[in-house]
C-alpha cells in the first residue's frame, strides 16, 4: 500500500539553547566535555547563572535528537510523523507549534500535560565541540501513550533516538514502537545518539534493537563503545550482527556506510567547523530522506555527508528551511530536486 509517512520518529522534547563557552568555563563549572549529561532543574539553572554574560549563539528551538533528524528530513521533502512528551507550558506550546510549522505531525492525543518541558543547555567550545546538559523535565515520562499505532503502520520507517535509554518508560515506548513498526512491515532505524549513553546504558540499548534493526546510525565512538572493540574494523563486524546496513559517521573522515553486502568509506567535503551539534542527526535526516527518494544507501551517504558538512560551519543543530533546498540542489541538481 501507500504510506502516508516516511518516517516515524520518537525522542525526547527538549527545548535548546545554545552558548559559546570556553575549555576553562567547562572546568569551572565541573562539566565533562563533549557528551550529554543528564542534570536535574537546579544545577541547570546553575550553570545558566554561571553562564548568563556569554553570548547566546542561537534562538530557542524545538531540538532533542530525534526530533532535530525528523525537522531536517521533513525539510528535505518527507512526510513525518513524531511522538514526544511536552508541558502545558511556554515552551510546551512553542515546541508544538515549531514542530507543525516543519510540517511534522503529532499524535493529537497527547496534547500538553502539568509538569516542565524538558530544556538542554548546548555549550560550544571555541574547537567547535558541543557539550550538552540535559534536563529532560516532562520528557523523562515519554511512554507508550503517546505512541500512534496507525501512524506506525502508515509509516515507511520508525526512527528510534538512543536518548530514550536514560528513561524507563522511554526505554518501553522504544521497545513497543519496534515492535509494532516490525510487526507491520515498517522499517526501524535507531541511533545510539551519544558515547555517554552507549557507556552508562549499554544493556538498555541492546534491548531496544532487541533483535536487530534495519539500519543503526551512530558515530566512530558509539561503534567502539557498543561492540567493546578496539579498531573501526572489529565495530563493523560486530555491528553486522544487530543490524541489516548501519552508517557510522567519523567527522572530517566522512563516514562508513554498510549496504548489507559491503562497507564503503564515503569522504566528505572539507569545511571549517565552527560547531558539531546536531550533526549526527543531520547526517541521519539527510539519509533517510535520501532513502525515501529510493537513492542507494552509498548515494544517501554521499547526500548526508553533506549535509552534516553544512551545518557544522554555522552555529545551532539546524539548517535554515531554504538551505535544505539549497544542499538538495547541489546534490541532485535543480530539478530533480525540486521533484522530489
């Protein structure tokens, strides 16, 4: 039949805001640099206080990982569909209606609920690393509520941010959603999303891709720290063994990308960083909105690499919504582009 949706996303909700710091200001405030760390309202509002005379490099933005991967492929083209939790508050509508003016759909069930939308602090250093802490706020309860069975089976792929680990009821709603994406001939994809999660939450994870996802999207880091291996190679065999095809991404290296037959090194154009957040999630939107154009998944490597490549040299996890237009131009030429 035809699937009213390419992509079927849940992940956390999290408003973000984004902050140039330096190595010293992340000592001083005690945070470990390059990971996401999970803090509760009070040590947030802390590291605000602390930080509240540096620039401010972005404006508010409906983020959490998986939704910045479902924003981009909807940009791109897609027809998308998101599950997430949010507050009946300021941010908790600002949220949703930044999501709808993407053109992502939401289940109109879940509406807002009393509690605090979840907010994440990005801190970017002058080496163009992002440092996140995280307070998941309402987000921290995403259950199987707000799940939308008739979405999942009108969707070509259910995409599965690793973030939902940290969260009991997250971690079952991941769990369901494979589950009734599999039993429905939906596609499932999953991103181990951060070398944190995969180092504190390793057992979690692998019951989410239970056994075995379509295609898995993590970075150099995530492969070595799930798979216990030493080398990039020993990941690769592993990661054969939970996955039909993965793309592991590897920074200025380009990526890996696994077609199920053979790994292919896909290299990526040289770009002067300025900041890597949400590149991952760009490269995993670029790919899937390539796949749904029935691209190859070396081709939709090729078209993520750029795209991640993009958004590294502005600040902020997003492309500007004409500049997904611009990167499919570039890619696919002008008309095909416009086709599609």
């Amino acid at each position: 039949m035809t699937q009213q949706y390419h992509i079927y996303g849940i992940g956390a909700a999290l408003v973000d805001t984004e902050i140039t710091v330096t190595d010293a200001d992340l000592a001083s405030m005690g945070v470990d640099k390059g990971v996401m760390t999970l803090v509760d309202e009070a040590r947030q509002s802390e590291l605000i206080a602390y930080l509240q005379d540096h620039l401010v490099a972005s404006q508010r933005a409906s983020g959490g990982s998986g939704a910045n991967t479902i924003i981009a492929a909807g940009y791109f083209g897609c027809h998308n569909f998101y599950s997430c939790k949010v507050a009946d508050d300021d941010n908790g509508h600002f949220y949703l209606k930044d999501i709808e003016d993407a053109g992502v759909s939401y289940p109109r069930h879940i509406g807002t609920s009393a509690g605090i939308t979840g907010k994440c602090l990005v801190m970017i250093t002058p080496d163009a690393e992002r440092t996140m802490n995280t307070f998941l706020g309402i987000s921290e309860t995403v259950s199987t509520a707000e799940l939308d069975e008739a979405a999942i089976a009108a969707s070509q792929w259910a995409y599965i941010e690793g973030y939902l680990v940290s969260s009991d009821t997250g971690r079952a709603a991941a769990i369901a959603l494979r589950e009734m994406a599999q039993s429905r001939n939906t596609r499932v994809a999953l991103s181990l999303s951060d070398p944190a999660m995969v180092r504190f939450f390793k057992d979690g994870l692998a019951e989410m891709i239970g056994p075995g996802v379509d295609l898995l999207f993590c970075n150099r880091d995530e492969a070595l720290g799930y798979t216990d291996s030493e080398t990039l190679n020993d990941a690769i065999e592993a990661l054969k063994a939970i996955a039909k095809t993965f793309a592991i991404t590897c920074g200025a290296e380009g990526s890996y990308v696994f077609d199920g037959e053979s790994v292919t090194q896909i290299p990526t154009q040289k770009a002067k960083a300025i900041d890597t957040n949400g590149a991952g999630d760009m490269y995993a939107g670029a790919f899937l909105y390539a796949l749904s154009r029935g691209e190859s998944l070396i081709r939709a490597g090729e078209f993520a690499n750029m795209a991640a490549t993009q958004v590294v040299t502005q600040y902020g996890p997003r492309l500007r919504a004409e500049q997904h237009q611009q990167v499919k131009e570039a890619f696919f030429g002008q008309a095909k582009a416009q086709s599609n």
